[in-house]
C-alpha cells in the first residue's frame, strides 16, 4: 500500500498563497477554530447550567453527549451531501444553523430548549466541517501549499479544543454560560457575510441520486456506536447498556460496506474504503485523536483530584499544550516536505507517546506540575504532526469530485476519536484502587496506544 508523497522543488512556482488564497484560508480556519472551541465550551460550566436550568445532576452529561452523537453520526452524509449539491452551500447552510442555533441556547429557559439547540449545533458541525475542510483541499493544490493550509487548519483546530475549556471557565465566571453559546454568533455572521465573496461553489455538473439506504445504514451505525461509547463512560463497560449499541452499530457499518458495493451511487465508494492512504490514515488519525483528548481528561483528574486546582486553573494549565499544538502544526508543512507523510506521522507518533510516557513518573504534590508541563507541550507537538500527516495522507491523490467523501470520512474519524477517549480512558482508572494509579495505568495504556498507530503508520504506508 503506498502514499503519494508530492513535495515541489524548492523555488517551485505555486508555492506561495495568493491574497485570494489567504482570504479563503481565513474564512475556513476560523469557522473550524468556532467548531472545535463548541466541543468543550461547556465542560465547565455545566453543573451551572444544571443549576440555572434544573436539569438532573446525571442528565448534565446529556448536553454533550447530544452535541456529539449529531456531530458524529451525520459528518458523512453531510460531506457526501456537499460533494452533490455544492460545499459552498453546504457551509453557508451549516453556519446559519451554528447562529441560530447558539442564540436559541444562550436564550434557552427550559432544558428541552436546550437539549434540541445542542443537536442543531451537533448538526451544524457535521455539515461545516467536511463542507470546510473540502473546500480547503480543492482550493489549494495538492502538494506544499495544501499542506501549509491543513497544518494551519490541524493547529487551529486542537487549539481550539483547549481554548474552548479556558474560555468556558473564563465565561461562566466573569459574566454567564449563556455567553458560551452567544459567542458564536458574532462570529457566524462574520463568515455569512465574507464568505460567499471569496468562497467558489463547487459541484458536479450532473447531480447523482443520494445513495438513501446507504445514508440511513451508516448514519444508524454512527449514532449506534457513538451512544454506546457514551454510555460505557458513564456506566462502565459492563453494562448491557454499553455492550449492545456497539454491536448494532457494527452489524450496521458492516452492512453499509456490502450496500455500497452494490450501489449505483454509493455514498462512499468501494475504492475509496480499499485505498491504503485512506484506512491508514484514518486509522493513524483515530488513534491522534482518541489519546491526546484523553490524556487532557486524565490530566484534568490529576490536577483536580491528585493536586487539588479549581476546574479554571485546570483549564488555564492547559494553554502551554495550545501552544505545543499550533507549533506543531506550524511546523509540520514543512516536515512532511523534508520527510514524507509517513515519516511525520510516526515521527510525531513516536514523540507524543514519549512525552506520554514520561507522565506515568507524576507524584502527589505540585512541584510535579512542572513535569506535566512539559510532557502536555512536548506531546502536543507530536501530536499535531501527527494530525496534519494523517490529514494530508487521507485526502492525498483524489478527485475533487470526491473530496468531500474523503474529508467527511476524516471529520467522522475525528469526531469518533473525540467521543471514543474519555470512556477508554475512564475504564481504565476505575480499575485501579485509587485515582493516582489508575491515572497512571491509564498514561501508560494512552501511550502504548499510541505506539502501536505509529508502527501500525510505518509499516503499511510506503512511501513512493
């Protein structure tokens, strides 16, 4: 199985964005940036969410567990819906619903308001960002350029994540939750209004029929697998609760495999799911993203639990891994120029499950807090790498016809990964006697994870 690895010569024409080019890239990355801040604005704050809306204390996980089974279980149909009808529409469509849908949860007074503006948000993400993502790819040439553009967008994107739990904190305290969901107004209506001026439409020229049975088989296999992974993280893997979503949504995907063999119009072509750029890359890509937000959890338990911070000081301690990541994607262009996909993605593989590794040697008091630090940057810094290889190798040497196919299926692996970590992760320490061993347990496992997607990388993607 290989990877196209097509580096320009130096001095190469093409090399350099244009002002329309940066315009685009612009646009795109803070539409990206708003998404992936949403995924974890309202982690802290939601005990005063529950408190303000009354919402049972075992229902509050519910407000992103909602958010996460529409993300999830509707990024596929939503890219290959973009590759038919046009992306450009898709993502104007998407971002509307992001406005309107964070006004009416800023101004929600009941928690069935809530819950229904969470999913509308879950869905707009879903159609946003594969929508986003193919139009970045099928703006810039595949080569140096596109990949500067997925670093930044890879670096914008995790920094997000981390920014969303410092904000939510910042927020909740200084002025109100509602204002987690009111901040992205603003900024949804910046992008209405630039980006059908500098955003070009792109779709076929003959619109093929949606491939129905395929749309509701996969999307029916997502939720089933996301719920059960949500329900494994709150009732434990031995919950019949947790055992039988997963196997539904397995049957479920494995018959969407067989559908689509047989399709006319498949939703994801067969050859697309053979490609070894497309499974190794997702599978290197899943692996990115289920152990680094994971391990902010894992950290997040030690520095509340083990040492004792409020959740705003937790929060604020990871901005040096905010850090680590945009210089990772900053600077994983030019690696995968040097080097190739494949060596940047264990590279960064390797690094991360290092830096992983070196956390298991925290101890009970807050002069480790240096260590973790450093282990959080260094981490985050090979993560990213890791993230920005994963994304050029799975959306390297396709059609533009099929981008939106090729980067819904990496926004799905994305989301998956997201939604898969925690309840791993959280497995893991109750296994334990106490939460510092199981936190460490856990690190070790997080890494070793992570060392196996990096063999996993090396061994099955050539590079040619």
């Amino acid at each position: 199985m290989t990877t196209i690895e097509s580096v320009a010569p130096a001095g190469a024409p093409g090399q350099h964005m244009n002002g329309r080019m940066r315009l685009v890239l612009v646009v795109l990355l803070v539409a990206q940036f708003m998404l992936a801040v949403d995924f974890s604005i309202l982690n802290v704050a939601l005990p005063v969410i529950g408190e303000g809306l009354g919402f049972a204390l075992a229902d509050l996980q519910w407000i992103a567990t909602a958010f996460a089974l529409a993300a999830a279980g509707f990024t596929l149909l939503f890219g290959r819906i973009a590759d038919l009808v046009g992306r450009r529409r898709i993502f104007l469509g998407g971002m509307a619903l992001l406005g309107i849908s964070s006004l009416a949860g800023g101004l929600a007074v009941n928690p069935e308001t809530l819950m229904i503006a969470r999913v509308a948000q879950g869905l707009a993400t879903a159609a946003v960002t594969p929508a986003g993502l193919s139009l970045l790819t099928t703006a810039f040439p595949e080569g140096p350029l596109r990949d500067k553009a997925l670093g930044l967008n890879g670096a914008l994107m995790s920094a997000g994540f981390t920014t969303g739990a410092i904000l939510g904190g910042v927020l909740t305290d200084l002025l109100s939750w509602r204002w987690a969901f009111f901040i992205n107004v603003p900024v949804a209506l910046a992008v209405l209004a630039i980006a059908p001026v500098v955003l070009k439409e792109s779709r076929p020229d003959a619109r093929p029929r949606l491939d129905l049975p395929g749309a509701l088989t996969v999307t029916g296999g997502l939720l089933a697998l996301v719920y059960g992974l949500t329900v494994a993280g709150e009732h434990g893997w031995g919950d019949p609760r947790a055992l039988v979503p997963p196997a539904v949504g397995a049957v479920l995907l494995t018959g969407f495999y067989f559908l689509e063999k047989r399709s006319a119009a498949p939703l994801v072509p067969v050859w697309i799911l053979r490609r070894g750029t497309v499974v190794w890359g997702n599978l290197a890509g899943l692996v990115a993203f289920v152990t680094e937000t994971s391990l902010v959890f894992l950290m997040t338990l030690y520095l509340q639990e083990v040492l004792g911070f409020s959740p705003l000081a937790a929060g604020l301690s990871f901005g040096v891994l905010g850090v680590g990541t945009i210089l990772g994607g900053v600077l994983a262009p030019r690696v995968i120029g040097r080097y190739g996909t494949r060596a940047t993605l264990v590279g960064g593989g390797l690094l991360q499950a290092v830096a992983t590794a070196s956390l298991f040697a925290l101890g009970d008091d807050r002069g480790w807090l240096a260590l973790l630090l450093a282990g959080t940057f260094v981490g985050g810094v090979g993560n990213m790498l890791a993230i920005v290889g994963f994304m050029v190798t799975a959306t390297s040497g396709l059609p533009d016809s099929e981008q939106g196919t090729a980067t819904g299926l990496a926004t799905m692996t994305q989301q998956i990964g997201i939604t898969m970590g925690t309840p791993i992760m959280s497995a893991v320490v109750v296994t334990a006697g106490t939460v510092r061993a199981g936190i460490g347990l856990a690190v070790l496992v997080n890494a070793a994870i992570v060392v196996a997607g990096a063999v996993l990388a090396g061994l099955f993607l050539k590079r040619r």
